[in-house]
C-alpha cells in the first residue's frame, strides 16, 4: 500500500489580473493587437499578473485529514481547485494516488426544474457516484436530508433549508478514497447542522483521506492532528495543528498600547495594494489602549491612504473570537452612516457604544470596499485585543467562558401563575 | 457557522484497498495536452445524466411538452412546402416537395439544434465548470446527444410522411445511418469550437444564430442542388452540411448521390479533429476565464 495519497511538489498558480473577473471580447482583443502589434496578445505586462499560489509542496498519507488554514485570499481555495483539477498548475506537479472526490460547494449542479429525486441522481453522477451506488445509497440520502415527502417536487419549490439539506445529504454519502472540501457550512437549522457535524466526525474516524479547507479553527483543532498555513499564496507552516493554529492567529499583533501598523501586513491578501495604513483603538475618553471592559465603548480608528478617490467608501470592521469564528460586524452600510468620498489621506473613526462581549482574546478585520470599484483592501483578524471582567453585572459575580460570548441585559421577576 | 467535511459513511474493507496497484494520476504544468479518450469513458454515466438532465429540463413546464418535437419540423415544412413548394416551385428532384423538404429538415434540425446547445454549453454550465472536476468536453457532447433523441423522434415524423406520400426508399437507406454521423461529426466539431471560444468570447453567443442562419440557405434544403451551376456546385461541399443533407436524401430518395458529399465528409471530419484539439488545448484555463 503506497503511503502518499497527494504528493504536491512546486506548486504555482498565476492568474492574470481582472481575468477572472471579466471575459474579453474578440473586439478588445484585437485593439490591443492593434496597439501593441509586437506583443502577443495572449500576455499580459508583469503588473497585471499575480500568483495565488507559488512553490507550494506537500505530502498527505493515506488515512490523514490535512486541514488547510489560512485567510481569505491566501491561496487555499486556489489550492484546492488545482488538486481537484478544477483549475491547471502554472508549475510544479501533483502526484495523486486513489479515486478523488471534491466538493467545492453543496449543490453544485442541482437543476432547478427537476425534481428531488432526479437531483439526487444528477448531482451524484456529477460528483463521481455510479448510478447503481447512487441507487444503493437513495434512501439513505433522503432520510438523511428529511425530505421524503417532497421528492417528486422540483427543488425550485423547495425551502432553502431543504434544498441545502438534500445537497448536502447527497455530499454525504459520496465515499471517495480522498476527499477534498472547502468550507462547507454546516447547513439548515439548528438540529440538521448537529447532524451535520456528527456526520463528519464519523468521516475522520473513518480513516479516509481528507484535505479540508477551513476557517473554523475550532473545527480543525478538533479534527485534524496536522495543518498546512497558507499565506499569500506559500506555505507558510505545515506540521502539528496546535503550532499552525498559533502561528495562524500571532499574525494578529499584539500591542499593548492599541496601535497597529498595517501598511505591510502579511494577512492581506497579494492581488491587494496597500490602502489600510494603520489601526488604532482607544476607549471614550480617545486613550490608546488594547484592553476593553465587556459594555465599554470602543473607538477605532482606521487609517486609510488612497492612491485614487474612493467615491463611495463601504467598510466593514469584523470581529472574531480566539478560535477565528466571527462574533460580529459593524458596517457603515449596515445603517446608512454615509462617510462620503476619500480622496486622501483620512482617518475613519468607528465608535462602538457597547462591545458586549464575554471575556476573552478577540481578533478585528477590517474591509475597505468601494460601491463603484469594488473590493479596495482586506485584512482579516490583524489586530488583537482583550475583554477583561470588571464586575459588570454590578454583584461581584465572575463571567464564565461557558456563558458564551456575548452579554445581553436582561429584567426578571416573578408572577402568579 | 462551521466548516464541514462531507462525510461519507465509514466503509472499512474499502479503505483496505491497495492504493499501490493503480499507476497514480499526475498533474504537471507542462504544455503536454492528451486526447484523454480513456478517461471520457469511464466518464460515460456522467454523460447519459447530462443528456438526460437537458431532454428533462428543455420540456419541463411546457403545456405540451415532447409534442413539440413533432410540431416544429410540422409546422417548417407546411410553411416552407407553402412558400418554396407551391408559390416558388423549387426543384425537389422529383420527390414530392413536402417528404424532400422535411427529409433535408429534421437533419437540419439536428445540426442547428445540436449547435445552439453545444456552443452555450461551457459557459450556460459554468457552476459546474468552476467547481467540479469532470472531463469538459461532456457538456458539448451532452448538448448534441440530447438533440440525437428530438432527431430520432423527427425521424418516425418523416417515415409517416413518407409512406403518407407513398415514397418508397431504395435499398441504399441502409448507409442512411453514415450521413447522420457525418452530420453529428460536423456537430461535435462545430460544437467543440463554438463552445471553447464562447468561454473567452461572448461574441460567439451573438454569433450562433447569424451562422445558423447563413447555413441554412448555404445548405440545399428549399431547393435540389441542381439548382446550383456546375462548376460552383463541388464548392457547397465545403459546407458540411450540404453533403449531409444530399447523402441522406440520396440514401432515401435514390436521387443522385453528388460528389460534393465526398468533400462535405472530409470537411467534417478535420472539423471534428481540430475542435477536439482546439478544446483539449483551451480546456485548462476555462475554469479560470469563463
């Protein structure tokens, strides 16, 4: 039995810039042949060009789940799709060793006009289920999914909770030797997504070969035993989760007195220049500080440099616990705070009234979108900063992590009944 | 919010497999394109779905669903017959005009058809393209199967017709069989071009039906191709679908079989050969451009 199942060596991945956004047309084509008849039109100058991933290698054993960390632009999605040969390798090679299964997203494939049943059919075939296991598995993927009743109805009538349960249901039971899989949300409410995630504990007990692309580090952590960092684009560390898992979440600085220098911030994303220079977090009284107590304001400030006018500034500042799940966000859109046009050098000041959080380490984002260009910058969870206890429920009693992570009032009293 | 792995139901005498037995796939950024014919097979139930999928979701909804099939080449040829049969009078070489026009039609209908879909193919799918792996040329491949069905159904038309007519076909309606896949050759060729190009460029989309159009009357349908002057005649062959269409009457008819048949095959088959090359080549960076 060969040990390898996926032998990556020097990987690279370049894209041209705005290729994947927009498709030429033969006129464009042609007038940058008439403009610059010497060059090939297939080339693009250095500039529009990136690489989303460059000289990555690795090796995956059979019977291991590999988690892929890393933040968003990195490069793990990019890694996936070249795996899967969804997408070719600019250079290096893969060495694969067993049939692959991959699920990028849940349903992919699911046809609108056709029924559930037939949808079983189709979007197995599509992930490389045989028709005679598709059969063997059905009522298996239908109990699963909770929607016998509906089978014969075509899933455009469906909830969107049946929908995702059913795609899911169908993910589920595809039983590849190596399985590759992005993010995939455990879907539906609350009872289907406990389902959910039982079901892929039962995956790595299993013994299967899985590469798995997440976010959720409280999801890796648990399930798998070694991590491979991505950071703009290469492997950044690769070995037992718990240090990958630290070295992901210390690229958020730490800094005691609340000020964070960004310009050249690993976590932003390589197709990005530059435009969030600096962060800064104070409390009311505008003190620098990076310690907050749990209904303490918070003041931030953002400082932003474009190098052209920002016409209708959309940011986002995202705040995420430990592990890296998101808590919550704030955004100017979220309530029509217009900030109006940048055109320089600015500083943003976002107040929070009241954190409302539970004790804890919490990691901010913060995301610079232009209504009219689109995205501008993006740095996910760069800057660090703590929520002490301070008697806040007024009675000397302590606030215990297993409360959760966020505070909400509450009156009480009680009634005849 | 949590990531999950989709979780298949443990199997354990599966995971016991020797993996050392299979040579392993390889993926390398090297230029070098295979044909990869062996995989398209293994992908074979793949393309049955796909055929599938697209004869369920072009009648679904529709009030008379599959009657279509046979209403539409109906309705052509009784307008056509009217225009080009009656008040024209085109020469149909001696076969009633209704049965000839018709004949020339449903395989006309199979190309047309079978280029419309395939070169939407690509980027109609394109969820399916960026996010799973399977061999791409199923989709145009798919798109000209599923017209192969409407085609067989046009085809009981067309016998109905016939005998309605009380043409009797000759013992050559045996090589019938050879101008259908001389017509589906020109389709998948046409269809592998169209498509791959449409991912890069949409000006195809815009495209399809002019050339349909164009071909259409490049195509001897309304009229025999002795209605062509001679030394111009051989030149419709390059055309594909002139020869296709003249074969099949001729396996029909036993009308005079011309020599631009020959020229039309030939057409066809370098169509098919270099789209299939064409596509092999372009299929790389789809999932990055579409």
């Amino acid at each position: 039995m060969a040990a390898v199942a996926i032998r990556a060596e020097g990987l690279g991945k370049r894209y041209e810039l705005g290729e994947r956004e927009s498709y030429g047309t033969l006129r464009d084509t042609l007038a940058r042949a008439v403009r610059a008849p010497l060059r090939r039109t297939t080339g693009s100058p250095e500039s529009r060009q990136f690489w989303a991933l460059r000289d990555v290698s690795f090796e995956l054993p059979h019977g291991e789940v590999l988690a892929v960390i890393g933040r968003n632009g990195a490069g793990k999605s990019t890694l996936l799709k070249v795996v899967s040969r969804i997408t070719h390798p600019t250079t290096g090679r893969v060495e694969i060793q067993g049939r692959v299964g991959s699920l990028l997203e849940v349903g992919t494939g699911f046809s609108p006009e056709l029924t559930g049943r037939e949808n079983v059919f189709l979007n197995g075939a599509i992930l490389g289920m045989r028709k005679a296991e598709i059969k063997r598995k059905f009522d298996e993927i239908v109990a699963f999914a909770e929607v016998d009743r509906f089978l014969d109805t075509p899933v455009k009538r469906y909830s969107s909770g049946m929908y995702v349960r059913l795609a899911f249901a169908v993910a589920a039971h595809l039983e590849p030797e190596i399985l590759l899989v992005d993010e995939v949300l455990a879907v539906g409410d609350v009872a289907f997504q406990r389902k959910c995630l039982g079901k892929m504990q039962e995956v790595t007990k299993s013994g299967r070969t899985v590469l798995f692309v997440s976010h959720n580090m409280a999801a890796v952590q648990q399930l798998c035993r070694r991590s491979l960092l991505v950071s703009a684009g290469t492997v950044e560390a690769f070995g037992p989760t718990e240090d990958v898992v630290a070295t992901y979440l210390s690229d958020a600085v730490t800094s005691a007195d609340g000020e964070f220098d960004l310009s050249g911030h690993p976590a932003r994303p390589p197709r990005l220049a530059p435009v969030i220079r600096h962060l800064t977090l104070r409390d009311d009284d505008g003190a620098t500080t990076a310690r907050f107590g749990p209904q303490d304001a918070m003041v931030v400030d953002v400082l932003v440099d474009p190098t052209k006018p920002l016409r209708a500034p959309r940011m986002v500042l995202g705040i995420s616990d430990s592990m890296g799940r998101r808590i919550t966000s704030v955004a100017n859109f979220f309530q029509r705070e217009e900030l109006g046009e940048i055109d320089g050098r600015r500083r943003v000041r976002v107040r929070i009234p009241a954190l409302r959080l539970g004790t804890g380490r919490y990691l901010l984002s913060v995301l610079l979108h232009d209504h009219y260009d689109g995205e501008i910058d993006q740095l996910d969870d760069v800057a660090a900063f703590e929520v002490v206890w301070q008697n806040n429920f007024g009675t000397g009693e302590s606030h215990y992590p297993h409360y959760g992570p966020t505070l909400t009032g509450s009156t009480w009293c009680q009634q005849e009944a | 919010m949590s990531s999950v792995a989709p979780p298949p139901v443990a199997a354990p005498q599966e995971s016991a497999v020797a993996y050392g037995e299979a040579a392993p796939l390889v993926i390398e950024a090297s230029r070098r394109v295979s044909l990869g014919l062996g995989e398209l097979w293994s992908y074979r139930e793949l393309l049955y779905f796909l055929v599938w999928r697209n004869l369920k979701i072009r009648y679904k909804q529709a009030a008379i669903g599959v009657a279509w099939v046979v209403l539409q080449p109906v309705l052509t040829a009784t307008l056509f017959t009217l225009i080009f049969g009656v008040l024209l009078d085109a020469p149909s070489g001696g076969v009633p005009y209704p049965v000839f026009f018709l004949a020339g039609l449903v395989l006309w209908q199979l190309f047309a058809a079978s280029l419309m879909e395939a070169g939407n193919s690509l980027v109609s799918n394109e969820q399916l393209v960026t996010k799973i792996y399977f061999p791409r040329l199923l989709l145009p491949m798919a798109a000209v199967f599923a017209s192969l069905v409407d085609f067989a159904i046009a085809l009981v038309l067309l016998a109905v017709l016939a005998v309605a007519y009380g043409v009797v076909p000759p013992i050559a309606v045996v090589t019938m069989p050879l101008f259908v896949t001389l017509t589906l050759a020109a389709a998948l060729g046409a269809g592998f071009w169209l498509s791959a190009l449409n991912v890069r460029y949409r000006d195809v989309q815009a495209a399809i039906p002019f050339l349909t159009q164009f071909l259409f009357f490049a195509t001897p349908l309304v009229y025999a191709t002795t209605l062509i002057p001679e030394p111009w005649r051989i030149f419709m062959g390059l055309n594909p679908m002139a020869g296709a269409v003249e074969g099949f009457r001729w396996a029909l008819f036993g009308v005079d079989l011309p020599l631009l048949t020959a020229v039309s095959a030939v057409v066809a088959v370098m169509l098919f050969a270099t789209g299939l090359v064409y596509f092999r080549r372009t299929e790389r960076t789809f999932a990055d451009v579409v």
